[in-house]
C-alpha cells in the first residue's frame, strides 16, 4: 500500500511576520482588459525627481521671471548710464545679456541643464532688440531711448547670431557642448553683436581650460563644489528646486555657461585677445 504523499511546503506563501506553516491560496492574476489605460503609481511628494526633463524641473523660468529680468536689466543700464556719465552709448541689451548669462550659469551649475524656455526666447527677444526695435525707434525719431538701449547694428547682431550659433552647433555635434551651452552662445552672439561676442568667446574659452585643469588636479572637486554651493542657494531662493536630483558632473565636465558668464563680464574690463593681437603685430 502506497504511503500517502507529504505536502510540499510553498515557501512563497510563508508570511515573514507570521509563525503559521499552512500555505495560503493561490490567486489567479487577474489581467487589465486590452482597451485599459496603463496606470503608474503616483510619485511621492517626498521623492527626488531627476532633473531630466524640463516641465518637471526647469520650467521655473516662466513669464513672471522674464518681465523681473527685463526690468531689472532696465534698472542696471539706468544706473550704468547715470553713474557713468555716457552719453554715446546705452546699456540696456548690455544688462540684459549680464542677467540672462547669469541664470543660465546658475542653473547649469545646479543642474547640468539650461533650461530652454530662457535660451529660445532669449535667442528671440535679442534679436528684436537688435533688429526690429531700433527701426521702429527711428521712424519715431526717439533718439533717447535708442542711445539708452545700446542696440548692436542690425548687421553686427545678424553676424554675431550666424557664428556664435555655428559655432555651437559644430561644437555639439563634435562633442565638446551641450546642446544648452550652443543655445547659450547663439544667444550671446544676438544680444551682443558678432564684435562684442567675439572677445567673450575668447575670454570663455581661457576660463573653461583653466576651471578643467583646476578641476582636473583637484579630481572633480572644484566642479563638485561649484554645483554644490549653486543647488544649495537655487533652493533657497526656489524651494521647489528641492524636489529635484540633479544629476552629477563628471570629472572632465564642468558648466560652459559659468565660463561664457565669466567671459563676458571680463570683456567689460578687460580684452586679453586684444593684447594678444597687439603682441602678435608687434612681431611682425
């Protein structure tokens, strides 16, 4: 006579904060229908979110924050203006070029983006201010507030845009921009002019080979630092910056915005690529 069989003991069954042996039922999966929409579970409030698409973490610069860059820029060039005591040239696209560079440098060493609700517009505000803008002033004979915006010529503005974005391009295609640093150049180049843009390029050039090297020897922790301290004060000044995990800088990367930012507030001072020319003609 054949000994009946032992039960088999199911170890999925088991239930980790229970002392019972007896398996428990199983149950059948029960399939969505075909027609269904897919769910996903909601995130928690709690939850980091990666900083890898732009409507979740930078869609912070939004209408409100261009009407504050643009009267704040208005704000700065009037004191440029008064303080200095010019009355050949205005200040206006010259300030406003310093706020925009300053909050793509801000955020792209926070987060390793740039964000393109502030490049694309950027791109085209400058171009109105360079282009459009001025003709209209002159059809209304408004000689003050044209001097006051210090616009480039339209063919300046035009050729600085067209080399400035080649430029990028080629860059990012070969691998050494981002496509939001190409977009940040193209900008400098509309809001600047092909000859105030070009000293920047050349400035920026001489900060990022000197932040790489730094970075370089001091094995990223300069880069780390720089994103650390930037994260830090985005959060404070927009709290909803603490939702989002931005992802790490590698060793041999650093923010190309800072440099451009740099650059351009160098060429304000100083132009060392006018003293290489110089030095270089003088051999010659």
């Amino acid at each position: 006579m054949a000994e009946p069989a032992s039960p088999v003991r199911d170890e999925t069954s088991i239930d980790s904060g229970s002392a019972g042996l007896s398996p428990a039922p199983a149950l059948a999966p029960t399939l969505p229908p075909l027609d269904a929409e897919p769910t996903s579970t909601p995130a928690s409030a709690d939850t980091p979110t990666p900083a890898l698409d732009e409507p979740r973490g930078l869609a912070w610069w939004s209408i409100d924050k261009w009407i504050a860059a643009i009267c704040v820029s208005a704000a700065i060039a009037s004191v440029w203006q008064i303080g200095l005591a010019r009355s050949d040239r205005g200040f206006f696209l010259t300030a406003f070029a310093s706020v925009l560079l300053f909050a793509a440098a801000w955020v792209d060493a926070a987060c390793r983006r740039i964000p393109n609700r502030l490049t694309y517009p950027g791109i085209l505000l400058a171009l109105f201010f360079n282009l459009a803008l001025p003709s209209l002033l002159l059809a209304l004979d408004q000689k003050v507030p044209l001097l006051w915006l210090g616009a480039s010529s339209p063919g300046d503005a035009a050729a600085g845009f067209a080399v400035c974005a080649v430029l990028g391009i080629g860059s990012f295609i070969a691998g050494g921009l981002g496509g939001g640093d190409a977009k940040v150049l193209a900008m400098t180049g509309a809001l600047l002019g092909l000859s105030q843009s070009l000293p920047v390029m050349f400035n920026a050039i001489l900060f990022a080979a000197a932040i790489g090297l730094v970075n370089l020897l001091l094995g990223g922790a300069l880069v780390a630092g720089m994103q650390h301290l930037a994260y830090a004060t985005l959060k404070k000044a927009w709290p909803s910056f603490a939702r989002v995990t931005p992802p790490k800088f590698r060793r041999s990367e650093a923010p190309f915005a800072v440099s451009i930012l740099l650059g351009f507030l160098l060429a304000q001072v100083y132009a060392p690529m006018d003293f290489l020319v110089h030095w270089i003609r003088s051999f010659s």
